[in-house]
C-alpha cells in the first residue's frame, strides 16, 4: 500500500510538472487558465499531504535543516551559478535577449532579488528586477510555510478551534500582505497557503483520498468546483501575488488538486504503459525539471530565432510544434541529468 501510495504522489507530481513547463514553454488560452485555478496549489497541498506534523513539530529545528537542503540549497545554487551565465552572455553578449525581457534587467538590482525572492506583485517592476529563474521562487516559499504550518501545529494543534482559526488569520494576514506589502522570499505566499497546506493534512490524516467509495462524489464536486473559479475568477499567478477572489482561489486550487490526485491513482493502478514510469520519475526529479527547465527554453528559442524567420515572442505564442519540441526536450535534459550525473558533485542536491 506504501508503494502504491508513492507511485500516485510522484505521477501526479510529475504530471503538474510537465504541464507546467508547457505553461511556460507557449501560453494555452482557455487550457492555460485551467491550469493556474490548480498548478500552484497542488504543490502545496501536497506538501501537506506528505508532511507529519506530528513528528516534525517536536523538531522543528531538525526539520528545518533536511528542509532547507531540500528547498533552499537548490534554490541558491540555481540562481547563484545561472546569475553569472545570463550577465555574460544575455546582458552583455546579446544572447538569450529575446525571451521575457530578462536580459534588460538592472544586473545589481538582479544580484539582489536573488536574496529577496519574489518580492514583486506586479509585472512592471518584476522586469526591472527579476529572479533569473523565475519558477525557482516556490522553493524559499514552501521552506517557510512549512515552518509556518508547524509552529502553529504545534502551538494551537491540540484545539481544533484554535488550530483552525489561527490558519484563516494566517492566510488572511498574507493574503493581504501580498497584495499591499509584498515581503521578501515570498514569505507573504508563505502565509497564503497555510491552508492548502491544512487541507493536505487533512486528507491525509482522514485518508478522503484513497476513500474508493467517494471517488465519483468527490470527483463530480471538484469538477464542478474548479469550473465555477474558472468562470468567476481571474486567471491566478501566485508568484505575483495575483489571488482575486479568495474563496474562489482556495476551492478551486484543492479541488483541481483533487482531481489530480483521482486521476493519478487511477493511472497507476491500472496502468504499467513507460510514459506512467516516466512522468513517475519527472515527478521524483521535480527539482532539477524545475531549476533547468528555464534556460533550456532560453537557449532553444533564441536559437530558433536567430536562424529562422520566426520571432521568440511569435514562437512562444504561437506555432504549437516547435512549443512542443522545446517542451520536450526542456523536460528531457534535467531527467538525463538526473540519471547520469544524478551523484555528481552540486547536481546530487538536485535530484532524489
């Protein structure tokens, strides 16, 4: 049942990342906007359906530690060794210039974000200093709402009541923060999602998840559920700080969740086909697909544009083969890294 248990968690990881490399890779319309009433939450929700809190809040420090080489050791890492790339050969050769603008930034004001996180709630200002490797905001961002989770785990665990109530408050509080006062490392998101994280405890805790006998009920309500955020809400970007509506940001992310997590187990369950074994392992080397993913696209594109007629920006938008090329080999090179040189000095503390 353990095993069972971790096929689906590393399928269903893997899928959200797969499509969240085509997200970035050639914007979707309508199937983009799906994809950001749930992609974000998932992974915190996950983070809480894998979390014990229980064990950890007695530790917090220990945790802390394996966290922090988890999270925030790849996170530096990537933005330290990518900063000096992008200063010679995107800002100062002319390379790599094509693709969201990065190669304009202020290489000061970038140097810095890179110990600030994803402080900015509004593209403007992000252009003028952004974080190199933009999806790499999420890991500073998890460290601390896990650490956030735990504290008041275990400050307020033992009353229901009070547990609940300090989440909301702790939510609310970022949610606010978010919009007015963005705070370095993303820690405002950190408050956001205390309960994304409470809703993966949860479910774990009551096993709602593997409950067969809820699969079509739960399944039918997170559908519906997910349709009505995407018709009510606006297209949601958390690392902007950009919720909209919170009921509708909060139950259409666990309810996407859910559904992912239906259609996972049933994936694995029933299926032993490679590509389930190779989103499985997508799904175990996130954090490599994640730090790489982004300089490979750089690099194809600017390619592409510089020997073709095309234009980066017309590519990204628009011509679906050459998106899905990039797609794929933006998710091939991490995993090969992964599996050849997964033990090599610094690659080894971004795969599992």
């Amino acid at each position: 049942m353990a095993n069972e248990r971790i096929e689906w968690i590393d399928f269903s990881r893997g899928l959200v990342i797969i499509l969240m490399v085509w997200g970035h890779v050639m914007p979707l319309g309508l199937t983009g906007q799906i994809l950001t009433v749930f992609h974000m939450p998932f992974f915190f929700v996950m983070a809480g359906y894998v979390l014990n809190a229980e064990k950890w809040s007695d530790n917090l420090r220990d945790f802390a530690k394996k966290t922090a080489k988890r999270l925030l050791l790849p996170y530096f890492l990537t933005e330290l060794i990518w900063y000096p790339v992008w200063f010679v050969f995107s800002h100062r050769l002319g390379f790599m210039t094509r693709l969201w603008s990065l190669s304009e930034a202020d290489p000061l004001k970038a140097f810095i974000t890179i110990f600030l996180g994803a402080v900015n709630n509004n593209y403007d200002t992000a252009l003028e200093a952004p974080l190199l490797i933009g999806p790499m905001w999420f890991f500073p961002c998890l460290f601390f709402a896990e650490i956030v989770f735990l504290i008041l785990y275990k400050t307020f665990g033992s009353d229901f009541v009070k547990f609940s109530a300090s989440l909301l408050i702790t939510s609310a509080l970022g949610f606010a923060l978010g919009k007015y006062y963005p705070l370095p490392m993303s820690f405002d998101i950190s408050l956001t999602v205390q309960v994304f994280i409470f809703a993966g405890v949860s479910m774990r805790k009551h096993k709602l998840a593997e409950r067969e006998k809820l699969f079509v009920p739960a399944c039918v309500i997170s559908l519906l559920l997910v349709l009505i955020s995407l018709k009510f809400n606006q297209p949601v970007d958390m690392s902007f700080r950009m919720y909209y509506n919170p009921v509708l940001f909060y139950t259409g992310g666990i309810a996407g969740t859910i559904l992912i997590m239906k259609f996972s187990m049933i994936c694995t369950k029933y299926s032993q086909a490679r590509i389930i074994s190779l989103i499985k392992y997508c799904g175990l080397q996130s954090v490599i697909v994640v730090a790489v993913h982004i300089p490979v696209v750089m690099i194809i594109y600017d390619f592409i544009a510089a020997f073709t007629p095309y234009k980066t920006q017309a590519l990204l938008q628009s011509n679906f083969l050459v998106a899905f090329f990039t797609a794929g080999i933006a998710i091939a090179i991490p995993l090969l890294a992964a599996k050849y040189l997964g033990r090599k000095p610094i690659i080894k503390y971004f795969c599992q």
